[in-house]
C-alpha cells in the first residue's frame, strides 16, 4: 500500500500539513461536526413535516447518507488530499466540475460556522435576554478561531472533551425519557415514531429528510483532513462510516423517545424550543436548562469549531491550485493550519452572522443545498473515475451503490423548500461567472508571458 505522503507526491503537493490523526481522532471529529444531540435544535422543524414519524425521517436520513458516505471512501481512497469534494470531483470527473463542486460545497461549509453560531447565541437569548445575541456570535467566533489556529492537535484534544460532555447529556435525557414513558407520560412505547399509517405521505417524509439532514453534514467533512490523517488512505474512508452509523444511532434513538413523550406534534408552545419542553415534562427545570445549555455549547463551540477547520481545508486546497487567491493556502509556520482560510472563514462568519441573526431558515436553506448538490458530484464522480477512467469491474461498489445514493440525494434536493432552490441555483450561477472570468484572467497573462 502506498503512503499518503508517497500519493501526495504523484499528485504534485508536498505534505505540509501536521500528519497526527488517527481513526479514532477521525470518528470523533466526525461525532463532533455532526453533534450526537443535533436533533434538540431543530426538532419541531423535522417532527411537524414528517407528521409525527421523526424517527423515520431520521433513519431514511441514515440510508440517504450511507450511500453517500461510500462514495466519499471510494475518492478518498484514491485521492487522499485536502478539498473533499473539490478534491474528488477534479480529479474524478475533470477540472472545471472540481471547480464547481467545490463552490458549492463553499455554500455549505462556509456558512454552516454562521448558521451554528446564530443558532446558539438565539438559543442563550432564552437564558440571558438582556444580551444581543450578535454578542455571543462574536465570542463564539474569536473562541473557536484561536483553536483552529493552534492546530489539528490542540482541536482534535478540545473534540474529545466536547464528544464526552455531549455523550452525558444525552444518557441523561434518553434515561429520563425512558422512565417517563414507562411511568405514563405520552402513550407508551408504540411504533408510531416510524409508522402513522392515515398520516403515511412520502413526500412529507422526504421533506422533512430534507431538514434532518443538516445534522448529518459532517461526516464529509473527514475527508478534508485526508492530510493530517496517518495509517493508510483507506482510514478516512472507515472513519466516514464509523461515525455515521454511531450517530445515525443516536438520532434515532433520541427522537423516538421525544416523540414517544410527546406524541401531539401540533401541540408545542414554541416551535423554536419544542425539544425543551420535551426534556421539561420528564426532568424538571434542571433537565430544560441542561439540554438548552449543552445545545449552546455543542452548536456554538464544538460544531462550529471542527466546522470551521473543514472548510479552512477545502479553501486550502482550492488556493493551493490557484482557483481562490493563493493566500489562503499560507500555512502558520509553527502550528502547521491553513491560518489565511481560518481567518477569512472568521471575518465570514462575523458578516453573515450580523445579517441572519434573525434568519436562521435562510441559512439553513443555503447550507443544506449546498451539500446535497456536492453529494451528487459525488456520486458521479466515483462512476466516472472508477468505471470509465480505470474500468473497474466491482459494478456493485462503483456503479450500483453511487446510482442509488445519486437518485436519492436528488429526490431530497427536489423535495427541498423552493428558497433553498433559488437561493442554490443563484449561487451556482455566480460560481460559473466567477470561473469563468478567473479562466479568462489566466489566459491573458498567459498569452502576455508568451509574448
């Protein structure tokens, strides 16, 4: 087997970032961005779609992005570098669709720290409502902007911390749960999370997979540390899956109990804080207050940290073949991190977050199909690159399964609200008029060197 850096040489880099991570560093990043507790945010906007079948939506989810998650460790496979889908898609496929992969996935990684910080800092405002929430966005940014400049060590030590705090929460709340549902509280232990026949639609459930798939973004996101990962390029691959599943799990599991609890998906005060109320009717005070402040920290420090470091990667990567200005490729000397990306990423985040700090379902909008449309280039990806470029004959591996995850993930995308449709497409657009004038600004110096 080939090294990583063996592979990073043929391709014309050399390693200049800090090889530490192993597979288990790996799963718990991918833990981490994905949040084990994600679905106490954004409950009620995956319950009411889904008409009250969430573990469902939750495990359709988790079918949607299996299939995803194999694509991404067929690439990283082949090319374990930096820039995830930009990455896999310019080489897979060729230069210009790597481009736009990688805008679009821009769209995701980019605001997904703003959307997290905005989240979070609403969510203080029930606690403190006397600071404006633009406040917590400020320090949640300067926090999380000097750890990712530290280094991958110093974020992968903080991950550990954050995975196990989250992890307690949860048992606490799943323990809770359970005895509540066996003393009474909701209708008992019924199938009706996954199965409500007179409200049985697909398209509602899809349309609410749709949503739910924002705490699934993550487990993508381990591909972009293909260079600071150690032990083979089959690791990140492993680890991709290993974290899905366990969250996978865990989504599922907290969300049929919610239900469980609270079986009247109609009936929340507050749309905004439905999974609170839900902790409050089996804990008390104390158990409403835990989960609102491990949904603080979980989204505004530890989501948005690692999501920070994704997206420096993959603006790292796309610098370094000058499809970006190539400051952003600068590396911090001492602790070897794409500091140029984390900075750019900060001062992003600080402008967008001062502008939807009220519009958390337009961010939402942006990120989501951001994601779903790189999930697509995916796809395509490992069946041009392995079936048409390298005739692979594993149909199962490199044609089936991609084909499957590719009309699944545009099922969602076509399920999606219609902003996020606009919203994606106006996007894509200004990628391609950007690309195309960084074209035509290359060719004229080109030509003017000749001359």
């Amino acid at each position: 087997m080939q090294q990583p850096d063996n592979m990073l040489e043929k391709m014309g880099y050399h390693q200049q970032l800090d090889r530490r991570l192993t597979l288990k560093d790996l799963v718990v990043y991918g833990l981490v961005f994905m949040t084990p507790i994600a679905p106490f945010g954004i409950y009620a906007s995956v319950v009411i779609p889904a008409k009250g079948m969430v573990a469902l939506a939750y495990l359709i989810g988790v079918i949607a992005m299996f299939f995803t998650a194999l694509s991404y460790g067929q690439m990283s496979q082949a090319f374990p570098v930096a820039g995830s889908v930009y990455a896999y898609a310019q080489r897979g496929i060729n230069k210009h669709v790597g481009f736009l992969a990688g805008w679009m996935i821009l769209l995701d990684y980019v605001f997904v720290p703003a959307l997290l910080y905005v989240i979070a800092a609403n969510s203080l405002r029930t606690l403190v409502p006397g600071i404006p929430p633009y406040v917590w966005v400020v320090a949640f940014i300067i926090i999380n902007t000097v750890i990712n400049i530290r280094g991958i060590e110093f974020t992968n030590r903080a991950n550990f911390i954050f995975l196990g705090l989250e992890l307690v929460v949860l048992l606490i709340f799943l323990v809770c749960g359970t005895y509540g549902v066996m003393h009474g509280v909701g209708d008992g232990f019924t199938i009706k999370p996954f199965y409500i026949a007179k409200n049985f639609n697909l398209n509602f459930v899809f349309t609410a997979v749709s949503v739910c798939v924002l705490n699934f973004l993550g487990f993508d996101a381990i591909s972009t540390l293909a260079e600071e990962t150690k032990g083979g390029n089959k690791v990140v691959g492993r680890g991709i899956m290993l974290a899905l599943f366990v969250v996978g799990l865990l989504f599922i599991v907290q969300t049929y109990i919610a239900a469980l609890l609270h079986p009247d998906y109609t009936s929340f005060k507050n749309a905004d804080t439905a999974f609170y109320e839900i902790a409050f009717s089996v804990g008390g005070r104390p158990l409403e207050i835990m989960t609102i402040l491990a949904t603080i920290f979980s989204w505004g420090i530890a989501n948005s940290m690692v999501a920070q470091a994704a997206i420096s990667r993959v603006l790292f990567g796309m610098a370094r073949d000058h499809n970006l200005p190539t400051i952003l490729a600068k590396v911090h000397p001492k602790y070897k991190t794409p500091y140029a990306a984390n900075i750019l990423v900060c001062i992003v985040s600080l402008v967008v977050g001062a502008i939807f700090v009220n519009q958390t379902n337009v961010l939402s909008a942006l990120v989501n199909f951001g994601a779903l449309v790189s999930f697509c280039v995916i796809h395509v990806s490992v069946v041009n690159y392995y079936i048409r470029l390298q005739h692979s004959k594993n149909y199962l591996k490199h044609l089936v399964s991609p084909l499957i995850g590719f009309v699944i993930i545009a099922y969602v995308l076509l399920n999606m609200d219609s902003l996020a449709k606009i919203i994606g497409c106006t996007w894509f657009v200004i990628g391609i008029f950007y690309y195309l004038i960084m074209l035509h600004t290359k060719d004229s110096i080109e030509l003017k060197d000749l001359e």
